[in-house]
C-alpha cells in the first residue's frame, strides 16, 4: 500500500459539449491542482487520465484522476485506480458539484450518504464503502422551476465566472489542506471562509 499517496478524483462527464458545466465543477478543480504539480494526464488502463507528482518536493504523492465515463459511471474507475495504486478509501478524496450548498461555497466531509449524487453512488458502491472524503464545491439550486438536471448540465453564467476561480483555487486549497493537516483542521480553515 502507498503509504504517502492519495487518490484525488475530479467528477464530470467526458467531452467538449460538458467541460464549463456546473457538473464538471469537480474536474475544473482537479485541473488547478494539476496546474500547481505540473505535467499532464495521461491514458490509464483504469478507465481514467491519471497525472502523479507532488506539490512539493519530497511531499505526499498526489495521483489525480478524471474517470472516461460519464458521471454515474465513475466507481469503476475510481476502484479500479485504488486498487492498481493499493490507496485504502480514507486516502481518497472525491471533487464534486453539489446543488444543497449554496453557490461558491465548499464544505468538506468523510463518508455519508450520497444525497442523490449518482457519481457518489456508484463510486460508493464500487469501493464497497462510502467512507470517502468528498470536497463538495456548491452550485447552488436551479432557479425557478428549473429542472435540476438540466441545472448541472448548463455552463456557468458570465457573471459567475469570476467567483468560479476563487471558489476553484479554494477547492485545490482544501485537497492540499487535507493532505497536508488532516481533514478535522482542513474543515475548520475551509468551512471558516465561508463563501468562496
């Protein structure tokens, strides 16, 4: 087992049509932390772009990972690279949109349910357990009456996009603060910001 290495998981759906959409929020993030490491992805047999390195030299190994499949389909992927890389679940932290938290705003947590996230679902159900660490970035609810999948699947609007880098480099602060304090310290720094 990897002693140092963490398995960091950015959520979304492959291809161009997806990329600035609330629900790729998880890999927009994942692409800040890759951009502090260096390097790019590239293909793994897991199903998945994989890019290693550390943020610091002889610090933790990060292994970041943006699953092929669509969302509901991460959590054979996800198992598939914690096992190849022998990483126990409390050593995998999962980036990923969330409609119940307001816009902007993150809150970090281990385990739980999904809260009818099915990209948790499935992943939870591949590992054989929930105990995960997520960084849930909110989207915040539809407007109107908004279908909510339609929602996650519209892009930013303008004027959300300069809020969406700070709420971005945030999510990247947090990984690193988990990484690096534990999650107990990373939720009283992250969720002491309040809104991103």
């Amino acid at each position: 087992m990897a002693v140092d290495a963490w398995l960091v998981v950015g959520l979304g759906n492959p291809g161009a049509k997806y990329e600035s959409t609330r629900h790729n929020v998880g890999q927009m993030a994942l692409d800040v932390l890759a951009g502090r490491i260096g390097g790019s992805y590239s293909a793994h047999k897991a199903g998945a772009r994989v890019l290693e390195g550390r943020v610091m030299p002889g610090g933790p190994k990060y292994i970041l990972a943006k699953p092929n499949s669509f969302m509901n389909l991460s959590g054979g992927p996800v198992s598939s690279l914690a096992k190849f890389y022998g990483i126990a679940s409390e050593r995998i932290i999962v980036l990923h949109d969330e409609l119940d938290i307001e816009a902007h705003t993150l809150k970090l947590k281990s385990g739980g349910g999904h809260g009818g996230h099915n990209g948790l679902r499935d992943i939870a159900k591949a590992l054989g357990t929930p105990d995960f660490i997520r960084v849930r970035i909110g989207v915040g609810r539809p407007p109107g009456r908004q279908d909510p999948a339609d929602f996650v699947l519209s892009p930013f609007a303008s004027g959300e996009r300069d809020d969406l880098g700070v709420t971005l480099e945030l999510a990247a602060d947090a990984v690193e603060r988990i990484v690096d304090a534990g999650l107990l310290q990373a939720q009283q720094e992250i969720h002491g910001k309040g809104k991103a």
